[in-house]
C-alpha cells in the first residue's frame, strides 16, 4: 500500500514548500506564515500541521519520537507514528535523548532537549488573539501593528474577575520581543521551557494553515503583569508516585483500591527512563 | 483507571482496526466498485465535488472502503489528492458550450431554446417505490430496452463514466442572462481574466478573491453550503434569488499542446468531459444612480461537479451575499462562510475532541481550584455564612470533577 506513495508522503515540490513557510518562520520568530496545507491521511485537527512539519523535514537518517499529553503510547501517538514510519522507514524511540525529531502535542518533553534536536509541535488554534476577535483579516493587522490590547485586556479581566489570570495551557507568549504568540495547549509548566532554549520548535496547524517557530536562544514571555505574575501549575507536596519525581509535570487520578487521589509523572518517557535508572543502580 | 486507558495504544489501535475491518467483511456482500458507480451516480457526484477531484472509480473504491459514508469518502479522495503533482492546467472551461441536458429558468416562461426539464426528482412524489425492492435484473434490463424505445434512442447501458458519446448527446444553448443582458435588463460585464486562486494551493486569504471564494464554496461540504444558503434566503441576510438560469451537462476539459499557450480550441488536447450543474442567479438591488435610489438586478454564480442542483443555488446565493458583505449577517461576512463550509476541516476539528486532553484539562484543575481558593478567601472576610455555603458548593464541585475524571 505504502509504495504507492513518495518518501515522506508527500510529492518533493509539496515537501519543498512547506519547507519554505518553515524557514520564513524561523526568520520572523513567532510570526504566523500561511502554508497550503494539505489534506493528510489523519483528521484535520488530529495533528496535520505537525504532521505537515515532520513530514517536510524528516530525512531517511533522523530518528522520530512522537508523544501525544506525554506519552508514546497513546493512540493518536502511535497512529502518527506509524504513519510516518511507513512512508519513509526511520527509526523510531521512545528515548527523548535519541530522537532527532520530537512530534507532540500539549507537551515539552521534561528531558531538556539540545541543539541537534527539532521539536514539532501540534497546533490546533495559532492565532492567540481569536477569543478577542475573530476575524482572521483584523488579527492579522494587529500583529502587523503589534497591537496587543486585547490579549492583555483578557488577561487584566479574569484577575479582575477571579483574582488571578485564568489561562490554562496555551498561555500567550511574547517572542523576541516582536509578536504574541499561542505556543499551541502546552501547559503553562512547559511555556517556560521555550525561553532561549538549545533546540529549535516549530508550531504546524494544519486546519488553520499557519506555520510559525522558535527558532533556538530566542526570547519567549509568557504575558504577565508585575503584580501577578505569570503562574505555572502547581504540583506542591506531590510527587510521581511511581518514581518519586517532583520537579515534573504530574497528571492526577483516583486510585480505585484505596479511593484517593494519586500522582505520576505524565511524561511516560522521562519516568520509564528514572525508574530503569534507579532499578540499575 | 479508565483515564490512563489510552496507554497501550498501539495495540489498541490494531485490535480496533481489526474489528473495524470484521465489521465490513462480515456483511456477506461484496460490491464491486463498479457496480457503486453505475448504482450511486449521486454519491460519486457528491464525493467527487467535495473532493475537488474528477476520479468516478476512485470515488467509488473511497465510498466502498468508507462503507458509504460521505465523509470518509471525501476524505480518503482528498488525501489522496495532496499526493498528486499538477503538470498541467486546464484552458477555461466556457460553460455556454455546454452538451446541455437540462436547463430552466425561474425567470422567464418562454427562454430562447426553451425550457428543457430533463431528468429531474424536482416533480416526482416522494413515496418508496416498494417494487424495487423485488426488482431483478432481467427485469431492469427490460424496462431499459423499453425506455430505450420510449425516447428513440439506441439501447445502452450507461457505466457511469463521461464519454465522449455521452457528453455529445445534450444539446447547445444559448445562455439566458445573456438574452437578459441584450434587453438592457442585466448590466453587461467584462471578462475577468485573472489568473484564479487555487485555494488548495496556498491558505485563504482575506478580502478573498472571488475566485477564492467560488472554489471553496463548490467544494464545501454539500449540507453547509445549502444550510448557509437557506438561512441568508430564509432572513440572515435579506437575499431572495431568482434563478435565472440552471443547466446540467457536459463541459470539456481541454489543456495546451506543451508549449502553445494560446488554447487555440482546434489544438488543444481533448482530456474528457465532466459533468457540472451551474446556476445563475439574479438579485433585486436597491442602487443610487445619480443621486436617486432606483432598483436594479446583480447576479449570484454556483458552479458544481454533477448534478447538485440544490448545492448550486445556495453557492449562488451566497456569492451574492458576499459581494453584499454587511456585517450584520453571518452569511455576509466571508470569513465565516468559508472558513466553516469545508467538510473536512469540520469534521476533523470536532472529532479531535474525542483524542485525550488531560495534560490540558490538568491545567484548567488547577486554574479553576486557583480561582476558586481566591473566591473563599474574598467571601470569607465578607460574610461568614456565605463562605460555608461557598465552600460546600466548592467541595461538591470538585467532587464533581473527580467523578468526570474517573
């Protein structure tokens, strides 16, 4: 069925331009650069735009890891994974060290990632000002005007209306200083991660045919006010209850047996690898 | 843990394809993709159009592995469709060279040419016709050769392809707005000849070119457009069309010899023909002329693959809202036409709700508990039986929230 297709899906002049909008991304960071996004064997909003990304960069030598919320195991994972495995036959990990390639969606993996490492995050609504307006021809001027009154006006009315900003994942963030950028549903907890960091990210939103990137040792804030400054989730007292990790991003359930709520690191990689650690010592 | 259950998804996903696949090969029935096609003209039609893509046996092999579902089907042409280079592009298809074999006007009784009402449900009654049910094939066959006979035709049997006999058997018609246009009655307009967007080629940009926005409304999904369409006609955005003119037929698809550029229409090479159904639509207008307000008419275009009529009007009506453009209605703003009528985009998007969104809906819990422990701390110094009511709600709602988890 595969051979049917070119490496990597696509036709090379389709490959080609998607790699065009990447470097104009890298050139402006945080600036949103429209693409023909194609119509891919996955749904639209399933993860094309990474998918676009991965696919346009991907080369026979590099090795792909895709986690979807922090795991390689979860379905829309797997089935990327697999997708890209059949067209162009690279290896695949699960080891964040190994991968030249990093696909994910809603998370930064909590191994630090390094300069020989590309990051290609999911997106599905690039545009961090569309709860403010949404018509994509206004946005678009307000970034050329680096007009950012609405995002910080929403910002002020949920402290005004809650005490505190009320963003959960995907809090906006200001690149290199130029543009506000929605760093796609990651947690605030790994927002930070993206400041002046040793790898490059780049943002694919498919439905919404938006490129943009970070490229390495850029700026990125996420968009606060002194007096309540930017917050990321709180994990204070818990720990992973499988490795013990506290300094992680933790998901929360109830433990059927005992009816109480317990806590593990949500990135499955990073945990499997701590406890393989300890185990070997 | 029914949360972490998405773990192991590997395994999942084959066991699940395994049973997706029992299901369809359990049916007992194998249809050849030929048979979908001559069967089901209309879903061809329809999958094809959605898909932007001339492909019947495709079309018909996608409707077979979707298992008749419409929207799978356009999906599978369509990814398959982002894999196929383009070397060439068509001359422009001139649609008053039309094989047709159906056209009417709403507008006007007597039309040059006339009235040609053709195959059309539009007069049938819609009651289940229970003698199909029992119908063999010796018997379809006979009543083929009957029919055959009724119209003087010679007998064949019709494979749901386009060829080159089928698309001569319509007739030429003169188009009529055109008729309109010499009474004075419609402005005459000039030729547009600007190389046309090609929205699968580049993400749409707004203001849209009109060739934009044609494109994307022919290939949207079938019920979005009649559902704008009908709600701009029914009073959100006060558009009541008259349909000037609808015909169904065949056009041809001719490209340049490699190195001619004139589409010179006795060089070019002949591809094939498609079916189109297009519809021209004309609005009452209020304009000012001179400082007075007086009436005049403006035209809405559709254009679609196949014979899908009703589709065709709603594009028309709203090519024509969106040249109106006023603000106040849904169906006038273009940004919210074109962005929700593409079925693909849509289902894709709602259906990702259904992938797991914990690390995302962590982060709510925690900016909702945040919000919520900022609350009591405010009620509290305020009221000291309004805090214990507060707190008791609090308590019940993220009870709540523990239940949705589990």
């Amino acid at each position: 069925m595969e051979q049917m297709y070119n490496f990597a899906f696509f036709d090379e002049a389709s490959k080609r331009e998607i790699r065009r909008a990447i470097f104009k991304g890298i050139a402006i960071p945080g600036y949103q650069v429209p693409f023909a996004s194609r119509e891919m064997p996955i749904g639209r909003g399933w993860g094309t735009g990474g998918l676009q990304v991965t696919l346009a960069i991907i080369g026979a030598d590099d090795v792909l890891k895709v986690i979807d919320q922090g795991c390689d195991e979860s379905v829309n994972a797997v089935n990327i994974k697999k997708l890209v495995a059949a067209t162009t036959d690279v290896e695949v990990t699960e080891d964040t060290g190994e991968a030249t390639i990093i696909q994910s969606r809603h998370r930064i993996p909590e191994q630090p990632l390094t300069e020989d490492q590309i990051l290609v995050l999911q997106v599905p609504t690039p545009e961090p000002l569309r709860d403010f307006e949404p018509s994509e021809a206004k946005t678009r001027v307000l970034h050329a005007e680096a007009d950012y009154t609405g995002a910080w006006l929403g910002l002020f009315d949920q402290i005004v209306k809650f005490g505190s900003t009320t963003t959960g994942a995907d809090h906006p963030c200001l690149v290199n200083g130029r543009y506000v950028m929605a760093p796609s549903p990651i947690p605030r907890f790994d927002t930070l991660k993206l400041n002046d960091s040793d790898n490059l990210t780049i943002l694919g939103a498919g439905r919404e045919k938006k490129i943009y990137a970070v490229p390495p040792h850029t700026r990125v804030e996420p968009l606060d006010f002194e007096d309540y400054p930017f917050r990321v989730e709180s994990f204070e007292g818990r720990a992973c209850r499988l490795c013990g990790a506290t300094d992680v991003y933790l998901d929360e359930f109830v433990d059927e047996a005992t009816g109480k709520t317990v806590y593990q690191c949500n990135d499955t990689a990073w945990c499997a690898k701590r406890r393989a650690e300890k185990g070997g010592e | 843990m029914g949360y972490v259950a998405v773990r192991g998804g590997g395994l999942a996903i084959e066991e699940s394809l395994k049973l997706l696949e029992y299901q369809r090969a359990r049916s007992g029935v194998t249809l050849e993709p030929d048979t979908i096609r001559r069967a089901f003209p209309d879903a061809i039609d329809q999958v094809m159009g959605e898909s932007s893509l001339y492909a019947p046996d495709l079309a018909a092999l996608a409707l077979k592995q979707a298992r008749g579902s419409i929207e799978e089907a356009v999906f599978l042409l369509r990814a398959f469709r982002s894999t196929l280079e383009r070397p060439y592009v068509s001359c422009t298809v001139d649609t008053s060279k039309m094989r047709v074999d159906r056209r009417i006007s709403a507008a006007f009784k007597d039309i040059p040419g006339g009235q040609v009402l053709g195959a059309t449900r539009d007069y049938s009654h819609r009651l289940i016709d229970f003698d199909f049910a029992r119908e063999t094939p010796e018997a379809q066959r006979e009543r083929a050769a009957e029919l055959a006979q009724h119209f003087g035709v010679e007998e064949s049997v019709f494979d749901g392809k386009a060829s080159p006999e089928v698309a001569e058997a319509g007739g030429l018609y003169p188009k009529v707005l055109d008729y309109l246009r010499a009474e004075g009655i419609l402005p005459t307009c000039e030729n547009d000849d600007t190389e046309p967007v090609d929205v699968t080629m580049g993400a749409l940009e707004f203001p849209c070119a009109r060739s934009a926005r044609l494109q994307t409304l022919s290939r949207g999904m079938t019920q979005a457009v009649e559902a704008f369409g009908y709600a701009a006609i029914r009073g959100y955005g006060p558009s009541h069309p008259t349909v000037g003119e609808l015909r169904h037929g065949m056009a041809e698809v001719c490209v340049d010899v490699p190195g001619v550029e004139a589409c010179d229409a006795e060089d070019a090479y002949y591809l094939g023909s498609i079916p189109l159904t297009e519809v021209e639509s004309v609005f009452e207008v209020e304009t000012e002329e001179a400082g007075v307000t007086t009436l005049s008419f403006e035209i809405g275009y559709g254009l679609v693959m196949g014979g899908a009529e009703t589709k065709a009007i709603a594009m028309s009506v709203l090519d024509h809202c969106l040249d109106l453009g006023d603000a106040r209605y849904p169906t006038q703003d273009e940004e919210f036409v074109l962005y929700h009528v593409d079925g693909v985009e849509a289902q894709g998007f709602i259906s990702h709700l259904k992938l797991p969104h914990y690390v995302t809906f962590q982060s709510k819990l925690d900016t909702v508990r945040t919000a919520r422990s900022h609350e009591g701390d405010a009620g509290c110094a305020a009221n000291d039986a309004a805090c214990a009511e507060a707190g008791a709600e609090r308590a019940a709602a993220e009870a709540l929230v523990d239940e949705k988890e589990r």
